[in-house]
C-alpha cells in the first residue's frame, strides 16, 4: 500500500499535536516512528487508521482520500496497551482468534500463524492467563488473520522481557521482507536491532525529523 501525507495537522481542542507533517510510506517499507511522551506518536497512527478525522487532502491510502477509503482490512493493528486486554468471561486464544477476523477464518489460518509465533500450545489458555510475551505474539497473530499489507505496532515491546522481544523484532523483519509494510512506534533510542528503512522522530516542539537508513548504518545491523 502507499501511504502519502501531505501538510498533515492535527489538534485536540486548541493543543496542535502534528504540525504540516509530509511523508511518504511506499510498499514494503519499514517505518520506525519515535519520539518522547506527547509528541504526537499515537496520535499519528490514529491519523493513518481513520481513528482520528482529519481533513480532506492531507492523507491518501493507494490515490484515495483517506476520507472516502474503504479497505481497512489493509491494515493490521496492535495496540500499546494490548497487555492491559481483559475479559469478564472466560475467553480462550483459539476464541478470540476465531471473532476477530473480518473474513470467514479457517481454523488452519490462526494455527499456522500461532505455530510460527511458537504458541501454538497455548490454543486453549484463558486469554486473562497469559504472559505479556504471548500476549504479544497472539495480538500479531490476530493483526496477521486478514493478510494485511500494513502492518501497525504501537510500542508492542513496552512490557515485554528481552527475549520476547528479540523474537518480536525477528518475526516483524521476517514480515517485512515478505513485502508487508511496517510502521513501528517505538520509545527505545537503540535501533540496532531494527532492519528499519526511515525514521520518523518527532519532538516536542511540533518539528519532525525524518531520516533514512544510510549504508553505514545498515551495516551495523548485519
């Protein structure tokens, strides 16, 4: 998918959070976007999804108005807070899994996916059971049931051990180098475990620094 802001502003109330913000997301990308609490990092991804409006002419989704787009299932979302998820009722994996896809899912979808995430033992665990590590992975997996070309992570290691965590970041480089687009909020200032392609910082006084990936920096990363 490509993704093209143009002059994006947004505002809660009076308080400007995203001032003329242009960028561009081609397919295939691996966008890192970081920056402080309150710069606006959320804010953005809510842009991008058609959770907060924004006005015509400042976001486009392949050519079309984000305004009159239709193919959200484009998309694949895990939220910041997903280990904070919870249930009054007892809710097993493989049920959650099974009413959170928008397409007809085939038991054999959600079980190829939780076998590459290495979870697959947890099929009949209450979802209120688990650890934040597999949270995580069955947050991915139920993001991944519509084969999306976008795929949206909103600080997804923020409560996750070191080794969740360098399995996450295995698992999104594998994504990625399937073709699907990454855009990865994070609030770690290291990113030598990243196989980005730009970052997108955002700071405090409304102002943007965008970067790509130079040749010196890829070869820290192999």
């Amino acid at each position: 998918m490509q993704i093209d802001i143009r002059n994006l502003s947004f505002a809660y109330g009076r308080k400007t959070i995203i001032n003329g913000l242009s960028h561009s997301i081609n397919p295939g990308d691996y966008l890192v976007i970081r920056g402080k609490n309150g710069t606006g990092k959320s804010t953005l991804i809510k842009c991008l999804l058609g959770i907060n409006s924004v006005k015509n002419g400042m976001l486009f989704l392949d050519n079309t108005d984000i305004n009159t787009f239709k193919y959200w299932t484009k998309f694949g979302y895990v939220s910041q807070d997903f280990d904070n998820f919870n249930y009054e009722f007892p809710l097993t994996v493989e049920e959650l899994l099974k009413f959170s896809s928008i397409k007809k899912t085939q038991p054999q979808d959600y079980l190829k996916l939780l076998d590459q995430m290495g979870v697959l033992d947890i099929l009949n665990q209450n979802i209120n059971s688990l650890s934040g590590g597999q949270l995580q992975r069955v947050f991915i997996v139920r993001a991944m049931l519509n084969t999306p070309e976008v795929l949206v992570l909103d600080e997804p290691t923020a409560s996750v051990d070191k080794q969740n965590t360098e399995f996450f970041y295995k698992t999104i480089d594998a994504y990625n180098k399937q073709g699907i687009t990454i855009i990865l909020i994070t609030h770690t200032d290291s990113l030598e475990a990243l196989n980005y392609t730009h970052t997108l910082t955002m700071n405090l006084d409304l102002s943007v620094d965008i970067e790509q990936k130079t040749p010196e920096k890829e070869a820290k990363l192999l």
